[in-house]
C-alpha cells in the first residue's frame, strides 16, 4: 500500500515543479495594467516546457494596446516574429577594443553627430 501511495505521488511532482505562467489577454479583466491576479480567476497554468519562462507581450493594434501574458513555448509554436533567447546570467563583456572608447567632443574636426553618438 505504501508503494502505490508513493507512486501516486511522485506522478504529481513533475507538473507541480514546473514554472506556473498567467495565460490571459487584455479582453480578460485584471490583465491589463496594473495587473491584477484576482480579476483572472485562478492562479496560472504549468508550462508545458521544463526550461519556460513567462512572457508578456504587448503590442499596438491600431489605437488599441493588447496585452497576452502566456509561457514562452506556447508562443514559440505560432508567433516567429519573437525571439526566443532564453539564456539566463550575465552575458561576456563586447570583445571588440574599439567599443567604449572615451570621444573628446571638444575637438572641432570630429563629427559625432553623424555617426549617432
């Protein structure tokens, strides 16, 4: 009996690790903003993806801002247009020696505001 009440539960314990995301739009009341967790109605769903993270997009529609709040792998299937970069900590500093140089505006000569600096 122990061996099947351990069993039952461990088939639960992958769902329950997994990241829970909002899965809403702004025609749902509380999804907009501010956001409001008790306009939706319940408390998220699991991704589907063992590496997701949750996203929230917001575009322009004409005078329209629509706001959809979902896990990332749930747009990834339809939505190419958004870039899955899902690396996460501190990128490596630029290694190119010319970037970050000090620009003495002083000097005459050098036009800057051509090249957008």
């Amino acid at each position: 009996m122990k061996v099947f009440i351990l069993f039952a539960f461990s088939a639960f314990v992958p769902e329950s690790l997994a990241i829970w995301c909002y899965q809403c739009t702004s025609a749902i009341p509380g999804c907009t903003e501010p956001f409001n967790w008790r306009g939706i109605g319940y408390l998220g769903n699991p991704c589907p993806d063992s590496e997701d993270i949750c996203v929230k997009l917001i575009e322009r529609k004409g005078a329209e801002k629509v706001i959809t709040r979902d896990c990332l792998s749930n747009f990834k299937a339809f939505r190419t247009d958004i870039p899955a970069d899902t690396y996460e900590g501190c990128r490596a500093a630029a290694k190119d020696v010319n970037l970050a140089n000090y620009v003495n505006n002083t000097v005459k000569e050098i036009d800057i505001s051509r090249y957008g600096i």
